[in-house]
C-alpha cells in the first residue's frame, strides 16, 4: 500500500478560493457603499451651509414714506437668511444707463431744470437680513409738484439690474423689466459680471 502524498503547501481547498472572492467582494461593496453614503453627506451639508446663508434681494419702488410723506422711492431689500453684498447697480431709462439721480430725473421729468434736491446713497453695498436700503428719494416740493408728478408715473418703466452675493461666493443677476407687475426672481450666475465705472449708478 503506497503511502499518501501529502497536500502541496500552498493550495487550499476549492471552497476557501471562493469564500476569499466573496469576503473581497463584499469588503469592495461595502467601501463603495461607504463612499457614496459620504458623499451624498457631504453634498447635503454643502446644500443645508448654502441655504442658512442664503440672500434674496428685491427690488421696490413707492410713492410715500411709512409715516405718509409723500415721496418717491426706489429701494432694495434682502429677504433672504444670509447676507446680500451687492456687487453693482445699473439703471437705465428708455434704455440708456443713468450713473446717478440728477440724471434719471433730468431724463425722465425736468428738461432744462436747475438742481433738485434728492436722497441719494450708493447701493453697492452689504444687506444683512431683513435689511433695506432707498438708493433714490425725491420728496414732493408742494401739492402742484411736476417733477414729482412726472417721476411717480415713470418709476415704473425704469429698468434695475443687480448683482449680489453670498458669504460663500453665490451670486445671483436681478433684472428688472418696464411695466412689470410680479417682480423677477433673481437668476443664479457664476459671477458678477464686470460693470464700467460709468455705468454704475452712484446715487
């Protein structure tokens, strides 16, 4: 009887290949599992970090103060949960860009006038939330004031475009249209454009 050769050192039994494979293949599936349940976390909390700081700037125009003063405003106001930094402001009458307030008003309803007093501040600036800002304001000289009368027909054709940011560098383009009853929402853009000097209104 011949003696049994014992195993070649080395090669296991069949079944412990295949158990090698499935333990191999399990571990892949679950690192990969892994990586994308750590991704899909990372991308909620980059959402959930975008939306707490969120800005929403909107634009309005008005006729008179809270306390009833009869006066013109164009103004901007951040609704939003995270601070606006407005990039720039560009207005425009009849499609031609007005830098500041003695030009709109000029253009639009004193030909040939002398100087008008208004309420003017530069825009470009940072809107926290809730906060606003009236970058135009003419008050009524008197009951029989044309500039006043003029102004309040046409603040409704004066065309607005705003740039503004976020904390984390998101911006968004706000465009506004004559006659426009619903205002626009914002569109977002990878960066503000770059607006001339000379047609950036000034206030």
């Amino acid at each position: 009887m011949e003696p049994q050769k014992p195993a070649s050192p080395g090669r296991r039994p069949s079944t412990m290949g295949w158990l090698e494979y499935v333990i191999g293949g399990a571990a892949v599936a679950i690192s990969a599992i892994s990586l994308q349940v750590a991704l899909n976390a990372n991308q909620t909390q980059e959402r959930l970090l975008a939306a707490s700081t969120w800005p929403h700037v909107q634009y309005g125009t008005g006729n008179g103060l809270d306390d009833g003063t009869p006066a013109i405003t164009l103004s901007l106001a951040n609704a939003g949960v995270g601070p606006a930094r407005v990039r720039s402001v560009r207005l425009r009458h009849e499609g031609v860009v007005m830098p500041d307030a003695d030009a709109l008003l000029r253009a639009c309803c004193t030909p040939g006038a002398g100087n008008l007093t208004t309420i003017t501040s530069d825009p470009v600036q940072v809107l926290v939330p809730g906060d606003s800002t009236i970058f135009l304001r003419y008050d009524r000289a008197g009951p029989d004031d044309p500039v006043f009368t003029a102004l309040n027909s046409v603040r409704w054709n004066v065309e607005v475009e705003v740039c503004y940011c976020s904390v984390l560098d998101d911006c968004w383009m706000l465009v506004t249209r004559p006659r426009e009853t619903q205002p626009r929402e914002p569109a977002p853009i990878k960066q503000c454009p770059v607006v001339p000097l000379e047609e950036r209104y000034k206030g």
